[in-house]
C-alpha cells in the first residue's frame, strides 16, 4: 500500500530488544548488603536522526541473571539489614544526549547477591518528516 503523497510525516513503531549485562555486586561494587535503590541506564545502539522525533516509548524488563551469595538476617520491614532482595520497581524509554534510545530501570537491591544481566524489550513510536526524493522513493 503507498502512502499518500500529502501526508506530511511518517510514524513509525521501532522494538528493540535485547540482554544488558551489568555484573552488579553489592558486596563489591556497592561496599554494602544493605538495601539500596539506584538507577540502571540501558543504552541501546539505536539512535535517531536528527529531523526524527521521539514521541513516545514503553519497554518490559525483567531479571535475566541473579544469583544470591547468602542470606541476611534481617527482615523486609528493617531499614539496613534486609534478606536477599532484587526489585525492578520503574521502567522509563528516553533520548539520550547524543539521540539513542535508553531505557532507564529503577532498581532495588538488598543483601549480598549478584545482579549480572537484564532482558529487556522496548517499542518506541518516532515521528519522521517526509522528504520529496529524486529516485521516486519518497520517505
């Protein structure tokens, strides 16, 4: 189906999807088991143009990897001294400053685990002004 030759722009719905790997300790890299929450950026390798313009984005992640090296003693409602936790508590699709999609993922940690890789899929709808071509290809 071609499109019409007055509409003018273009939407199109992109999914990026793929496994980042973060090879988070908390005992090493956080020099704590305690429970932390912090933010994990995903920067995918798919950028815009610079006449493209990101409307809208949604993503699902989910643990890929974790493992736990043991258990605290404490409980869910302490402050400081929690069981293994993990937690995926937001998930936000953005432009970096350099235009690639990232996906931003709330984390919460807590205990002495390991948190080595995330899945993630993400759809983003960007809107892209149509240019007349020479070849007859319009985009």
């Amino acid at each position: 189906m071609a499109r019409e030759k007055n509409f003018p722009f273009h939407l199109d719905n992109i999914d990026i999807s793929g496994i980042a790997v973060l090879n988070l300790d908390t005992d090493a890299d956080l020099s704590t088991e305690s429970k932390k929450e912090g933010d994990v950026y995903i920067i995918t390798l798919f950028g815009l143009k610079p006449t493209d313009t990101f409307v809208d984005g949604s993503a699902v992640v989910t643990l890929a990897r974790i493992s736990a090296d043991d258990s605290t003693g404490g409980t869910l409602f302490d402050r400081d001294d929690v069981p293994v936790l993990f937690a995926l508590d937001d998930v936000e699709v953005g432009l970096n400053e350099v235009r690639f999609v990232h996906i931003r993922v709330r984390i919460v940690v807590g205990g002495d685990i390991a948190l080595d890789k995330i899945a993630f899929q993400a759809n983003v709808l960007i809107h892209r002004e149509q240019f007349e071509s020479t070849d007859g290809c319009d985009y």
